[in-house]
C-alpha cells in the first residue's frame, strides 16, 4: 500500500470558435466542485469577455514567459495563450482539471501531459455561425475566417471523446459531464 496521493486527470477541450465550450466548462465545472477549470493568461483585454481569463500585454506575457511561469504555452488566432502553472497544481492533489486548449498545440500539450484525456466539443456549421454571430465579437468576415478554419484535423492516433453540442447548454453540459466521468 501507498501513501501516494491519487493523480487528477487532465483533460484538454478544443473544439471550434461557436462551439460552446466555455458555457459547457461553465456549467460542468458549478455542478461539479471536484473539477478545476484551468484559467488562462491571454494577450487581450479582459472586456473581450468570452471565458474566465487573465489579460495581458505582449510585453507581459513575454516576461512571464522567460520567467518559466507557464506551464504550457502557445499561439493561435494571433494570440499568444499561457497556462500558469499553478493552475495544474490540482492534478497533484487529486482533482481533475479542464483546460480550454488549442487544437494546433495538441501535439505539444499531449507531450507535456501524455495522459491527458481529449475531449472535442463540436456543433453543425450553422448553430456556430449563429453563435459567433449572437456574441457580436467579430465582423461577418472574421466569423468566415473562423469557420474555415474550424476544419483543424486533430493529429492521427489521438483517442477523442466528440462532444456535439447542438442542444440546449444543459444538454450539451450533461454530455460533457457524463464525457468526465465515464
């Protein structure tokens, strides 16, 4: 017998912009307190709203990134992302947590965290035009580009729990949630 404390999982949510992930982690992560969601350290304002987020400039997460402050790091939409890394310091302690990641930095992340668990969130292309629409982040040309670019394939090999999210937020976050805990 050990004294060894459990390990969390990790588990690593991509999906494309529309697809509801951060109203999925939302409202996984209230009905289940066992759960950590990752807050990410973002080059842009926190008014963009969106997930719960830290907000820097360039400059800042340059030096918190020579700092070694970031457990995990990368660029995408022409931002650059940072996960703190006492954000992950619940895996130690046995809970799980949910980080909200990048399909093109899945590579990088699964070599940092080979047993993380990748779960894709995903909706028809006509609820996330409506949805990136409703938010009223964007142009009508941005939402295009984002579209396109939601055909990201995830790399070969790689098991993925698929999400679709095309209900209502319950429905999607009760898929979710039976996702984590199956």
């Amino acid at each position: 017998m050990t004294n060894e404390a459990p390990k969390g999982r990790l588990f690593l949510v991509v999906g494309p912009s529309g697809a509801g992930k951060d109203t999925l982690l939302a409202g996984a992560v209230a009905a289940e307190p066992r759960l950590h969601w990752a807050r990410r350290v973002i080059t842009r304002p926190e008014v963009a709203g969106g997930e719960p987020f830290e907000g820097v400039t360039e400059a800042v997460f340059a030096a918190r990134l020579a700092a070694r402050d970031f457990a995990l790091n990368w660029q995408a939409h022409g931002l650059r992302y940072g996960v703190p890394r006492g954000e992950l310091a619940p895996l130690a302690a046995g809970r799980d947590v949910v980080l909200n990641g990048s399909r093109a930095a899945f590579a990088e992340i699964r070599a940092a965290f080979p047993g993380l668990v990748l779960l894709h969130i995903t909706a028809p292309v006509a609820v996330l035009a409506d949805r990136l629409a409703t938010r009223g982040r964007e142009t009508r040309a941005e939402i295009l580009s984002r579209l396109q670019r939601g055909n990201v394939m995830l790399p070969e090999g790689s098991p993925v729990i698929e999400i679709v999210n095309d209900a209502s937020p319950m429905d999607g976050i009760a898929r979710l949630l039976q996702a984590i805990r199956g």
